[in-house]
C-alpha cells in the first residue's frame, strides 16, 4: 500500500460539527458525525484550546447522558483484515460548566480498550478487524457523562505494528530532538501525532539534508522532518538513557526504534549501536546506522515488561561516536479476549433495525458484551454468540415480515406482536431449525398460514400466535372463515411473559409435552392459569386484608375465590428486590411444569403495572416456622425428612426435560398443606439446564445466605449439584432443630462449622434436637447425616444425584417401619462415627466460605 500524498482511505469525524469542513491545519476532509450515530447531544466547549494537532475539532463536541453504551461505527474502505490506527480525541473544555472531567470506559468493539480518565487527550489503538467494520464505543461507568471530541481511522501499511492477536495502543510516540509543536499529516502519510522531546543532558542535532524516508522498503515511513533531529549522549563512553513506566507490571510492551545517521562521518566511520533493558538486558546485536537512511529496530520478540522500563542505548566498544536515537514509539498490548457475534446475526439485526427504523438504542455489538446486549434480544455465551430470542413486540414496526429474519439461524423464539405489519406470513420463517414460539398476534397480516409453519404447529413442535389478524387464514386456499385462534389460557399466559424473557428462562420452551407434563394428581383446583384483573385481585384477597407471608417479590395475601376455595396471592412490588424477570420466570415454569409435589398456580394478574400470581394455599405455612416451633419434637425426625418435598426436587432435576435448577431451595421456600405434604415454591431463581452435565456461570451468584453452593459462590458454576447442597443444609436443620446461620458475639456461625466437630467426636446425641428424645433409632440417625455430609462435601462432583439421595432416604423410612431390617454390618472395630469420618468429612471443609 503507497500512501504517498494521498489520504485515501481516510475516516476523520468532528463530532458535534454542524457540517463537514476541510481542516485548515491538515487540509484533511472531516464530516460531521451525524450519518455515525443516532444518540448524545451536541455541546459546546468554554476553554480557549492552544493545540497545534487539533485546533477546529475542539469547538464542539457529543456527549451521552443517555444510555450506557453509545458506539460510532467505521467501515474503512479497505474492509476486513487490514491493518488501521484509529484515534479518539477529548478535549472536555469544561462544556457542562461543572469543572470536573468524567471517567468512562472506551471500548474497541466489544472489548474494552481504556479508561478515559484525562481532561485533553488523544487515544490511540493498532488494529487488524476481521470484520468490515470496527464499532467504537463509549461506556458510562456512573462517573461522569461521557463525550467525544474527533474521532480519526487511518490505513496502515499491513508489515508495520504486527503481532499475533490483539491490538496495540499507542502510549508515547516522541520526535526526538524535534521542534516545540506536534507533528501530523500531511508531514506524516499515516497521519500519527509525533510530540517533541528532549532532555537537558541530551545533544540535539539535526540537519538539512534530504531523508530517503519514503522508500518502498520501509512501511514505517517516517517523516523525513521528524528524521532530519536526533539527539547524542555527551560522548561514546555515556549511554543515550531513556525511562518508561507501563500502566502496570504486566503489561506488554512493544518498543519501536527510529534511527538514521543525520552526520557526515569521516571516511570508513560508521556508527555502531546496542540497545539494553535496565542496564543488564541485550535487546538487540550491533547494528549499524547508515547515512540518510532510516531504520527501524523493534526488539519486541517476547514483548517487554516490568514495573519500571530503562532503555539504554551504548555506542560499539572502542568508537568514538556517542549514540543516537531519531524517534520512539512505545505501545501496549491491549487483549481482545471477547469474540463479537455472529457475523451473519449481526447484518441481519442491524438491517432490521434500518428496514424498521428501531427506535431502541441498538448500537455496538448485538449481544456482547452480555451486560450491553441490545433490548428485547437474548443470545447464546459460548464461542461466537448466535441470536435465540427476538422480541419486537409493541414496537411500531410497519411493512411485510421481512424474509431475513430465516437467516438467524439459531432463533427460538419471535415476538412481532402487536406492530402493523402487512401481507402474508413468510414461508421462510418455517426453515428456521430451532424455532419454538413465533408470536404475530395484534398485526394486520393477510392471506393463508404456511403449510409448512401449521404443520410444526400441529405437531406440537412451535407455539403459533396469530389472534387479532383479521384477514389472515388458516389454510389455503382462503375462505370465509377467517382466523380465530382459540388457545389454551396456559399457552396465552405463556406468551404474556415474553416480554422482558430472561435469558434464563429460554429453555423453557424445548420442555418436550412428555417430559413437561409430569403427574396431575390433586387436581381439585379446576380454574388453571385464568388470568384475573387487579380489581378482582383486590376482591379476593378483601383489599388486601391478611398478609401470610414477605419474600424477594413482596408481600403474600390470603385470598378466597367465588366458589370458596382459599388461595394465597403473590403481589409484585414496585421496590422488589428482585424484579418482574424472576416474577416472570416463576409463573413461566409452572405453567409449564405439573408435579404433585409442587405447588400450583392458579392464575395470574398482568394488569398494567400491578403483577400478581395466585397459587393453592397451603395450610400448614412452611416448614422453616415449624423447625423453629416448641412442638416441633412431636414430629418424628425421619418423618420430617419427608416434608422436604424430596420428589418435587428430584422431579426438577431428572424428570423435567430439561432439567431445572431450583437456586433458592431453603425451608421457607418448602409449603405445607392440610396433611403435612410438602410442595416447592418459589421458583423465581430457577435455571433450565440446556443439556445433560450442563454447568453454567454465573456472574451473579443467588440464592440466600447459609443455603448457597460455596463452590456455586466461588467459581459462580451453577448445576443440580448446587440444589444438592442446599438440601443437605436443610437435612442437618431438621436433625439439629437449628437455623443454618446464628449470630453469636457479633459472627455468624454456620451449621456445618456447629456440627462437623460432634460428628468428628461421634456424639449423636448432641447432634439431633433434644425436642427428638426417644424418637429415634440410633444407626438411622447416622444415616441421615452420613446422608448430609455427602450433599454438602466442598465440590459438586463428590455429591451424590438428587435421585440417589431419594433412594437412600427411602432406605432410611423403610428401616424406621420395620425395625428388624438393619444396615450392612460393620466391623466390630468401626463405629458408626467412624465410618462416617472416613468416607464423608474431608479436611478443611468446614472452612469452606458459604455466605455472599
């Protein structure tokens, strides 16, 4: 590439200008960056700004004190895999007159390149997209509105500034010996800001002479003017000393070294040079520094790094010519570690969003990083992210279904409800492979359903919604009949909650009818998933009279139905804690999910801003309130195993499809009813495992304090394991009659560091609640905590399946029936203790942390 006088290529944006202008410094064409982004309000500046490398681009500038992450988009004319500099300029000027500069995070795609933290300066960052365009984004990170002054994008020669992956931020790029003002095009072809430096012990020299700094075999092209200045030691015995301090230990720093002899030597002289790191390292072999000509020595093969960097350059042994350096770059290696999303997902989203003029702020990479992902999308976390979920619903798109939503392959839901979009159904969204649930009700579409998308409905493969369509048929060829879907009020509940879906929850709709079904049995409770206004809310539960009980959602109301039956009804609060997303993903799996021993939904209110969920009641409360009561010994202990609900919990995890991770499972959340049976409640925190073994991370652990994985808590994975512990938890709670957590002398104390030592001494009786007295059969109790101890050994692989933990406590209840069937035998040496702290406590376990 010979870039020679000719700035083709070129991206040079003034953001806030009111037009494009050509520079009256560089000559360069800038635009305004109205066409780049559709976000930020245009500012002016109040400093008088003295800067010779921008002087016009300083006079506006955009800020963004909406959303979190705003993005310019470039498309070099070269396209992908090309080598580019591209340069972000600030220049605050105090423009909001608060006299305080923001901090905010500047990202190179989806990666973050820096943290912006300086009142006037210019960014720059080496980098080879493998994409044809390259999105630079701003992210406020609550310290301050971001803004940006200029932003450039300028090709490179494709040999220059290379490694292996990553990028290259530029941190200093000195013209040695140069003049007192910066340096850029048109004196430098690439546009690079070179700033002057010298220091007092340094000799400047410089000369006239013409430079050969365009040559076709030098890609550096350095300017000839920053080549003519060099600086000299004192003499040949004195090193030429530089100091760099990187922005930390760590870094990795790649070095750059200009040379070129600008002094006419005597005949047969040439000037020999060596370049150390800290005095000790050789960077490079005697080089010679040849008359006119420049040279470029980076000894960056491995990249350099320490706390503090000292560049010494030395003059040959025995010469009596002092060493020289002409210029410098210094840059540091910037990791890219995040992959963007699919390159096809992404040009089908973003033509979307043109064919549709979106309003939403959709900008940067569609779902990454996940924190940033675009409104009303969900997407997969591994590899090159795929778009699954698509909700446009309410969003005033107008026009045909566009065909190319078939090219997001990996899509499993669709919501373009209620839009005015017109015509037919495309036949194409049929060739979508995973596609689960497509939702056009409320639209003014026309013409026959496909075959090919009513016979997936038919076979139970995809959830169709087409209500409120007034000229669309079922089949073809159209008659009179016009459509009129009729579907069950658990499909219509289902489809209400798509809105705001979790990403959590996607899963949801691959549950198999088979496998989802479950048992029915209890089926006294007829009005199933009925959905209910907020008035009718306030009727049942009286205005709201009796509160049973308080959680993360908020409070619990008795209530009555007309025909008598005693419900509890969940109500959403405006300061919930935990939100409309977990309220969501409740009610979506038990619409979906039926077992005997979890607890039913009977219908739900979705009436403007007033949420509620209304459930069975359960008499007896939970089983947390009974653990804590005087009478709680006049339960025997291994009947009060069973309260646990065990087979609603073995049902989530191996009889769902896919599987369900309960997250919160704790007494509170354990419901009984008039005969003492126990239900799982509260599944706002559940997670659906996508496959078998499937493990997921979690950035966020949940749950509650006592109860929560530690191993979850650390490393934030996530799998049926993490209920397991939680189980064994509550299995000591019902042997000891204790909470999980008690606050003693100002410290929580946790259950396994209270009993993990009467276990190690063998001391039965101090472990089992003393309410227990004469309840109980000494080996059976040692079952049950040898049971516990392998529901919470420290990693989740030593634990055993829910679905073993059942077959072991049915052991137990079958021995408490017939007391003549006892355990294996064991040597007469081994007591049951003993045996137990040989297979189930492992060193330091009770110093594994459990709380958040």
């Amino acid at each position: 590439m010979n870039l020679a006088g000719d700035p083709s290529g070129f991206i040079s944006i003034d953001c806030g200008a009111s037009g494009d202008y050509t520079d009256n410094v560089t000559g360069l064409f800038y635009e305004s960056d109205a066409t780049y982004i559709d976000t930020g309000e245009i500012r002016e500046t109040s400093f008088d700004f003295n800067l010779s490398c921008y002087k016009q681009q300083v006079k506006y500038l955009r800020s963004f004190p909406q959303g979190t992450r705003n993005c310019y988009t470039l498309k070099p004319k070269q396209g992908a895999n090309h080598n580019y500099l591209i340069r972000a300029f600030f220049a605050y000027g105090n423009y909001d007159c608060k006299n305080q500069f923001p901090t905010f995070d500047l990202y190179l795609g989806v990666n973050k390149w820096l943290t912006v933290d300086q009142g006037t300066a210019a960014f720059e960052i080496i980098h080879v997209p493998s994409v044809d365009y390259i999105d630079v984004c701003l992210v406020n990170t609550g310290y301050g509105v971001p803004f940006l002054s200029a932003l450039d994008l300028r090709p490179l020669d494709y040999s220059i500034y290379r490694i292996q992956e990553g990028a290259l931020s530029t941190i200093r790029r000195y013209d040695v010996g140069g003049a007192s003002s910066r340096t850029r095009y048109p004196v430098d072809i690439y546009d690079r800001l070179w700033k002057p430096i010298s220091f007092p012990d340094w000799i400047v020299i410089s000369t006239e002479s013409s430079i050969y700094a365009q040559s076709l075999d030098d890609g550096y092209k350095i300017p000839a003017e920053v080549l003519k200045t060099a600086a000299k030691s004192l003499n040949a015995s004195i090193p030429l000393s530089l100091y760099f301090d990187p922005p930390d230990s760590s870094s990795q720093c790649y070095v750059y070294f200009h040379f070129t002899e600008i002094e006419k030597l005597k005949v047969g002289q040439k000037r020999e040079l060596s370049i150390r790191l800290n005095g000790e390292r050789n960077l490079t072999k005697w080089t010679s520094i040849e008359y006119l000509k420049p040279t470029t020595i980076a000894p960056n093969n491995p990249p350099i790094n320490g706390t503090r960097l000292h560049f010494s350059i030395y003059a040959a042994e025995g010469s009596d010519l002092p060493p020289i350096l002409n210029a410098i770059e210094i840059c540091v290696f910037v990791e890219l570690p995040l992959s963007p999303t699919n390159l096809n997902d992404v040009s089908v989203i973003k033509d979307l969003k043109q064919k549709y003029r979106v309003t939403r702020n959709w900008q940067g990479d569609p779902c990454v990083p996940s924190s940033f992902s675009w409104e009303g999308l969900n997407c997969t976390n591994d590899g090159t992210p795929r778009i699954i979920s698509l909700n446009l619903s309410s969003s005033k798109l107008t026009g045909a279904i566009a065909t190319s939503l078939s090219n997001l392959e990996a899509l499993t839901i669709l919501d373009l409800s209620y839009n005015n979009l017109t015509g037919p159904v495309p036949e194409v969204l049929a060739q979508l492979p995973d596609l689960k649930v497509l939702n056009l009700t409320g639209n003014k579409l026309s013409g026959s359903v496909p075959d090919a998308l009513m016979e997936k409905f038919k076979c139970g493969t995809l959830l169709l919604r087409l209500e409120e369509n007034q000229d669309l048929c079922l089949s073809s060829p159209c008659h009179e009949n016009k459509m009129n879907f009729i579907f069950p009020a658990v499909v219509l509940s289902l489809v209400i909650f798509l809105i705001l879906l979790p990403a959590g929850t996607l899963a949801m709709y691959r549950i198999r009818r088979k496998g989802a079904t479950g048992s029915k049995e209890e089926g006294s409770l007829k009005s199933k998933n009925r959905q209910f206004t907020y008035s009718e809310i306030v009727s049942i539960t009286d205005n709201f009279k009796t509160v049973i009980g308080e959680g993360g959602f908020g409070k619990v109301y008795m209530g009555t139905l007309e025909d008598g039956t005693e419900v509890a009804v969940k109500v959403l609060s405006q300061s919930s804690r935990q939100g409309y997303k977990e309220f969501q993903a409740e009610a979506q799996l038990l619409m979906i999910v039926h077992h005997r021993n979890l607890v039913s939904l009977i219908g739900y209110c979705d009436d403007r801003h007033n949420k509620a969920l209304i459930y069975e009641y359960m008499t007896n409360g939970n089983l947390k309130t009974h653990i804590s009561l005087d009478d709680f010994g006049h339960f025997h202990f291994l009947t009060a195993t069973k309260l646990l609900g065990i087979a609603g919990l073995d049902y989530l995890h191996n009889g769902c499809k896919p599987p369900t991770i309960h997250r919160d499972f704790k007494p509170s959340n354990i419901l009984l009813n008039e005969n003492m049976q126990a239900k799982l409640a509260d599944f706002g925190l559940s997670r659906l495992i996508y496959k078998e073994n499937d493990s997921g991370i979690d950035t966020c652990p949940a749950g509650t304090p006592g109860y929560i994985d530690p191993e979850f808590y650390v490393t934030g994975i996530l799998n049926k394991k993490s209920d397991v512990y939680s189980f064994g938890i509550i299995l000591f709670q019902l042997i000891t009659g204790q909470h999980a957590i008690i606050r003693s002398l100002g410290e929580d104390r946790y259950i396994l560091k209270r009993v993990i030592p009467l276990i190690e001494r063998g001391d039965i009786q101090n472990i089992v609640d003393p309410r227990l007295e004469g309840q109980f059969n000494t080996k059976a109790a040692w079952k049950i905590v040898e049971i516990a101890m392998s529901c919470v050994l420290p990693s989740a692989v030593q634990r055993p399946d829910m679905s073993d933990v059942v077959a072991e406590l049915k052991e137990c209840f079958a021995t408490e029936v017939d007391p003549q069937r006892s355990y294996p035998a064991e040597s007469s040496n081994t007591s049951s203790s003993d045996s137990l702290k040989n297979v189930c406590i492992e060193p330091g376990m009770e110093m594994v942390p459990i709380t958040r």
